[in-house]
C-alpha cells in the first residue's frame, strides 16, 4: 500500500512537473508572438503616420500649383505612375524662372501640361505607346495650351540590353535647354533609362538643366549621378521629393 502511494505520488508529481513546464513553455511562446505582434503594430503605425505625412505634401502641392497655373479642365490623377505633385510644382517654377526655349522630355502625361502651362513656347515631348502619346495630346487640346508636340518613338532593344525609344527619332533636337527624364516605364530593368545619356548628352545648350524623377530608384541614381559628372560645369541636387528628383543645373 505504502509502494503503491509513493508510486501514485511519484506519477502526480511528474504530471505536475510537465505541467509547469508546458505552462512554462507556452507562457514564454505567448510573449514571444505578443511582442513580435507588438513591433508589427509599431511598425504600421510608423507607416500609417509617413504616409499621412506624404499625402498632406502632396495635396499642399497640388492646390498650389492648381492656383498658379489655373487649369481649365480636369487634370488626371498624380503620383504612381505620373509625377507626383511635388516634382510638378518644382518643375512649374524651374520653367516660369528660367524660360528654357526648348524642353524635351521623355515620358509624356500630366507633366507635360505643367511644363505648358508654365510659359515653356516649345516642348517636345516622346513618348513610347501610342496610346498614353495620344492621351497626352488629348489632354494637352483640352486644356487649349500651344507649343507642345508629343512625339511618338517606339520602344526598340538599344545596345547593353535595356529597350528605349527608337534613336532615329531624336535627330532634328539640338541645344535642349530643359531635359526632363521621366520614362521609358521600364518595368524591372533598372537600366531602362540609361540610354537618354548617350543620345542627349551632345544635344543639350551649354546652360541645360536635366531633371530626373525616380532617383529613389537604384538605376535612375545612377543615370543621374553619370549625367552630373559628364557635365563638369554642373552640379547635382536631389530634391526630397516623394520619389526624389535629382537636379542638374550650371554651377
Ligand atoms: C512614368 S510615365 C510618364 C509620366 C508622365 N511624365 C506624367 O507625369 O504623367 C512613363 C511612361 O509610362 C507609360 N504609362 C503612363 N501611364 C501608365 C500606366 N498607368 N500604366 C502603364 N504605363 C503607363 C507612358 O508610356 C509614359 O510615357
């Protein structure tokens, strides 16, 4: 009887040691996820606030360059895929005070308009689909502002690999004042922009200014960072933009 009690005993306190320890091992799984749980909430948050703080910027600039340039009819939405409404408003001053006669711009659509609107007499803007080129024309004639054409140059393999637009079709510019690189679209290729160094370099006025949207993007940094250094009299900013615009103008 007395084995038989230390028996049920000894079973009993085995139970209650793999109890604890279970208890134990849950207690410490539970804290695990709950802080793991703790630091994701922190992190949205942290996400939530930056991008509240992102679209105020956006929308402040937005109204801005709506009472400076007035439109007439609608605009299409900003951001994403088009400039955000930062860039565009640096780029509707940089135009009202440097009065470039010339401004080539790669990459047609709500900018386009802007540069328009902003007193530029010619632009000449490329765009590589026939159907966002025509967009843009359509946009442009809605809107009654002169001087633009959107020309459209077919994505074509150019050497190293990357697809840009057909070369043939930059030909006639010389002495471009305001270069604004903004397309191809690219897609994952990072390269996808290089090309405009090697075909505009030699056509740009001696007082050009190039501007690049996207330089929160490995390829287009470094597009514009051999854009400044293969124009000695220059240097380069980068604007705190939603997708940073690097700036290249005469020292
Ligand atoms: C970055 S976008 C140019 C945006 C233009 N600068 C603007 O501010 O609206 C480059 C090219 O992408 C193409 N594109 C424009 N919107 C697009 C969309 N929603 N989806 C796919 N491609 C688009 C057009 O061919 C355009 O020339």
């Amino acid at each position: 009887m007395e084995n038989l009690n230390l028996a049920i005993g000894a079973v009993l306190l085995l139970a209650a040691i793999y109890m604890i320890r279970s208890l134990r091992a849950l207690h410490n799984k539970m804290g695990r996820q709950t802080e793991r749980l703790a630091k994701a909430i922190q992190n949205l948050t942290q996400q939530e606030r930056e991008n509240a703080k992102q679209s105020t910027r956006q929308i402040e600039a937005y109204i801005q360059l709506n009472s400076l340039l007035k439109f007439t009819a609608s605009l299409p939405a900003t951001r994403g895929w088009a400039a955000s409404p930062d860039l565009l408003l640096s780029i509707s001053q940089l135009v009202k005070e440097q009065k470039p006669k010339l401004v080539v711009e790669l990459g047609s659509g709500v900018s386009t308009l802007v540069v328009a609107k902003s007193g530029a007499k010619k632009v000449i803007s490329f765009d590589g689909d026939a159907d966002y080129a025509e967009q843009t024309r359509t946009l442009i004639r809605q809107h009654g502002v002169r001087g633009v054409e959107v020309r459209l140059a077919p994505l074509m393999p150019y050497r190293g690999g990357a697809n840009w637009y057909d070369p043939s079709k930059f030909k006639d510019l010389k002495n471009i004042d305001l270069l604004i690189v903004d397309g191809p679209q690219g897609g994952d290729n990072s390269d996808a922009r290089y090309p405009a160094l090697e075909v505009l370099l030699k056509k740009l006025s001696a007082k050009a200014i190039v501007i690049l949207d996207d330089v929160n993007r490995t390829g287009e940094r470094k597009l514009a960072e051999d854009f400044a250094k293969a124009l000695p009299n220059h240097e380069l900013r980068i604007l705190d933009h939603e997708k940073l615009t690097a700036v290249i103008s005469p020292k």
